[in-house]
C-alpha cells in the first residue's frame, strides 16, 4: 500500500550494497507475465527482504520464473526485470545499459540525425523505474523506484561510459518519492545543469531543465515533428498545446504561410518563443487553455489548413478511464471545427492506458459526431528509441493519428 508518511531514515542511509550473499525469493499467487506485479498478486516472501532489494521470482508452484526488484512499501511491490530461471545478478543491468546505448548508437544510429534521444526506456529496456534521455553530453534521468535511486551511483558512470556524456541530472516525482520511501533530497551525483542547446534533425532547441516537465523535451515527437512539417509548407498551421514549440518552429521552417502555436503552460509558452527566435521562425504564441481558445475560435469562424492537438495526458489511472476518453473526444470534436475541409488533421494521445484502437475510435466518434468524415493517412507513435515491450501494452503510450478531414 502507499506509503502517506516521510521515509524512514533506514531507507535515507541505506545504500545499495555491492553483492548478494544469499538469494532472497518473492512468490507470486497468480502467473502474470506483466512487469509490474500488484500486492494481491504476491503470496510468500523471504523474511529477509529489504526494500529495493533484487529478489529472485517464484511462480505459484514454486519454480523460478524470474528476477526483479521488491520494495513492500510500494504500490507496485515487484517489478520484474526479467522472466525465466535466471539467479539475482546486479551484472544483468550493467549489460541492460550497454544493450541500451547499442540499440541507439550502433542499430539505430540516432547520434547521425539528432543530440538528443531516449537512452534509457525503463521496462523495455529491462531496467524498470528508470527512464533517461540524453542531451548532448547531459543525461536526464527520472528515477520512479527506491531500487532505482539506491544504484544510480553505481550505474551512472556505466551510462556516461556507454553513452559518451559528462554530466547528470537526476529528478523524482515528489509523490512516487513518498509511495516509493526514496530520501527526500537531491542525489548526491545530480548536478545543477544550465539552459543548453541541442539539435534535432538539424534544427537546434533549447532545454531549460529548470522550466521544463519530466526529463526536460519530449523526445518521443522527433519522427512526428519531421513528418508534420512535411504537410505545412504554403499551408495555415495551428498548433494546440505546443509546449516547447518543436511542431510549430518545424512547421515554420517548412515554409508555413501562418503558424499560431497555444498552450497553458506561460513558462513553455516563453521557452517555445525562445525556440522560434533561435530558429528565426515566425510563429504567433498564445498563452491560453485549449478548450476555451478553441471554442472562441470556432465563434470567429476560423479555420486552418493543417491542425495538431498534442494535449498532455488525460488518463492517469484507471478510475479516470471514462473522464480521460470524455476529455479527448470533447476536445478532438471542437478541434476538428477548425480543420478546412480537405485539410489535414494530426492528434496524439499520451496516455499509456489508452489502447490505439480505443483512440482511433474516439476520434472517429469525434469526427461523426461533427457529421465530418476522416481519411486516415497514417498512425504513428513514438520514435524507435521508445521501444515497446510485448508483454507490456501500456508501453505503447503515445499514438498519433494522421487524417486529412472531409
């Protein structure tokens, strides 16, 4: 269950230790090959089990069916790193990480088109509750479990080794700090990392890492940012919810004949004009709520050629299933008042609980409901340095449809 109290102060001096001396097993009740095991699924555990340990993995029988990390005080107690009759090694995710910066560096080669990408993908990278990006020569890193935090001095140096950086910063979530028990407190190889730029398919950004959500730009667009502007060129462009500005800077660089960029956040408002000016982009910045904008727009009678809704997450969980798809459909309806007709029409969810196919459905109910019609050009997702894992659907988060509206 949650933790609602500070962390003890055992967990605030305990630091991952340098070796197992003896195995330590959690057993589940019910076979389930997801990564994140529930408490009600758990049946025995070793008495001897320490929050953050890495722990060997019985199934109900008794058989080793794989190794991950427990932390009791936690809402997800286990998460499995890996499946099979494998022992407890801390070399595993030594190895996790160097197959990580292979995928990126050797398959992908994404260091020949951009300075920044998602290094590091938690589960799918076999290292759950970790998540990093790098920038240039800074990684990011969301650190989202006590087990995670305990070894970050440890693998850092690994991570630098593998991925060619010099610096880090490390953030948590102040409340999975709390359900997870991790100190309070920077850690100890965070550093205080200045505004940088980097470039993406040679276009250049800048990164407030102090101003900025989660590991500081969304990475996970670079493939969509270049596939939109592709459409923009001569066109009339709005750009709902633009965070940072990476569409719209994109979309004016294409040649846009008019771009208008909106979100509620004033402070990534501020950092995408800062973006368009590095990039001498015209692009008209709104600091407004979609919905309200939207909505005053449709009583003007505007609309454009090309439109993108990019909202922040919607659903969080899943009793916010039914709010979340109401949230999405309603704003996918307003939006698409907005699109000419023939115009083309891109909009993305980021909620990892929403199936594609759930979203392509609200979206078309979205379009009906308007008595327009869609013709679906593509669907996309994140970029190939977000892989998805196949036992794990939810890791499939981000699903972008492209339409032209009829």
């Amino acid at each position: 269950m949650p933790r609602t109290t500070a962390p003890c102060s055992v967990f605030s001096a305990r630091i991952f230790p340098v070796s197992i001396n003896f195995v330590k097993t959690v057993q589940l009740k019910y076979l389930s090959y997801h990564p994140n095991i529930w408490g009600r699924m758990i049946g025995d555990v070793s008495a001897s089990c320490e929050a953050g340990d890495l722990v060997k993995v019985l199934d109900k029988k008794g058989e080793p069916f794989g190794m991950g990390f427990w932390n009791p005080r936690a809402k997800i107690p286990l998460r499995i790193a890996v499946h099979g009759d494998v022992e407890p090694n801390e070399a595993f995710f030594h190895a996790a990480i160097a197959r990580a910066a292979e995928l990126r560096r050797g398959v992908l080669k994404l260091d020949d088109c951009t300075e920044t990408y998602r290094a590091i993908h938690g589960d799918a990278d076999q290292l759950p509750g970790l998540v990093v990006d790098k920038f240039a020569d800074v990684l990011s890193i969301e650190a989202s479990s006590l087990a995670v935090w305990q070894r970050l001095s440890a693998w850092i140096p690994l991570m630098h080794e593998a991925f060619g950086t010099k610096r880090a910063r490390i953030q948590v979530d102040p409340d999975l700090a709390r359900v997870e028990s991790i100190p309070f407190g920077n850690h100890p190889l965070s550093e205080s990392i200045k505004p940088l730029k980097v470039r993406e398919h040679g276009v250049p950004f800048e990164i407030n890492f102090a101003e900025s959500h989660k590991t500081g730009f969304f990475c996970d667009q670079r493939e969509n940012r270049r596939k939109f502007a592709a459409f923009c060129k001569d066109r009339e462009v709005l750009d709902l919810c633009c965070y940072t500005g990476g569409f719209s800077v994109n979309a004016a660089l294409a040649g846009a004949k008019e771009v208008i960029a909106v979100d509620l956040d004033e402070r990534a408002v501020e950092m995408a004009k800062r973006n368009a000016n590095i990039n001498q982009a015209r692009v008209k910045f709104t600091h407004a709520d979609a919905f309200t904008w939207v909505r005053t727009m449709i009583e003007n009678g505007r609309q454009w050629d090309v439109v993108l809704a990019d909202p922040p997450k919607f659903i969080h969980g899943k009793d916010e299933d039914r709010l979340g798809w109401n949230k999405y459909c309603d704003l996918n309806a307003l939006v698409l008042k907005l699109v000419k007709p023939g115009g083309i029409f891109v909009t993305c969810s980021c909620s990892g609980m929403l199936s594609p196919e759930d979203f392509e459905r609200i979206i078309i109910s979205a379009a009906h409901r308007q008595n327009r019609r869609l013709q679906i050009l593509d669907r996309t997702g994140a970029g190939s340095d977000h892989p998805v894992l196949s036992n794990y659907p939810a890791s499939q988060y981000l699903k972008v449809i492209w339409a032209r509206v009829l």
